[in-house]
C-alpha cells in the first residue's frame, strides 16, 4: 500500500472556501479517478512562520504503479483547478510514503 501525502499551506482568507472545495470537489474527483481507496485529511498543529494554515491529506493507492498512472493521467487536470480557484493563496508540496505495516490497539476485556 502507498500513501499520496499532499500538504498545503493555504492563505486564512481563503480557508473555509479551500476546505469546502477539497471537501466537496477536489477529494471526490481524486476518489473518482479510481486510482485511491481512500482519502484523510488532517490539520497540521503548527504555527507556520510564513502564515496561513496547513492540512495533510493523505490518499492511499495499491501501488506505486497505480500512482504512476495518476501522474500520467489525472495530475496535471486536477493541479490546474487549484492553481486557477486558489492563485497565489497557497503553497503545497508532496510526498509518496510507502506502508511497511499497519499496528493496532486491542482493548483487552477481562
């Protein structure tokens, strides 16, 4: 399993109408593409220097032969609607992570 990280910085102006867009459109057409199983989106809890607030959404994929096909395919369309919606308000960067395993906690019950 592979996890598609995509952090952003976004400017607070444009907070809420960034996290209603991500809610509503752009993770549903990541999901649509059928490349991602699933996608998780987090707050990061630091104070950026630079401003803004951060979020991490993480996309989990099969492969990385599949995220290899999300580059090609979908990518460059689905960067293109941020950049025209959300301009010069924000920055991101990406990370691909490859799962090595996944622990839980087991509540023992006497």
């Amino acid at each position: 399993m592979f996890i598609y990280n995509v952090t952003v910085n976004i400017d607070k102006t444009k907070q809420q109408e960034w996290l209603n867009w991500m809610k509503e459109t752009h993770i549903p057409a990541m999901l649509a593409t059928g490349k991602f199983t699933q996608a998780k989106m987090s707050r990061v809890l630091i104070n950026e220097e630079m401003g803004g607030v951060t979020y991490s959404v993480q996309y989990t994929t099969d492969s990385y032969e599949t995220l290899e096909k999300y580059y090609k395919e979908d990518a460059s369309k689905l960067r293109e609607e941020a950049l025209k919606m959300f301009k010069d308000k924000f920055v991101a960067f990406r990370t691909e992570l490859k799962v090595i395993s996944n622990q839980y906690c087991v509540s023992s019950k006497n």
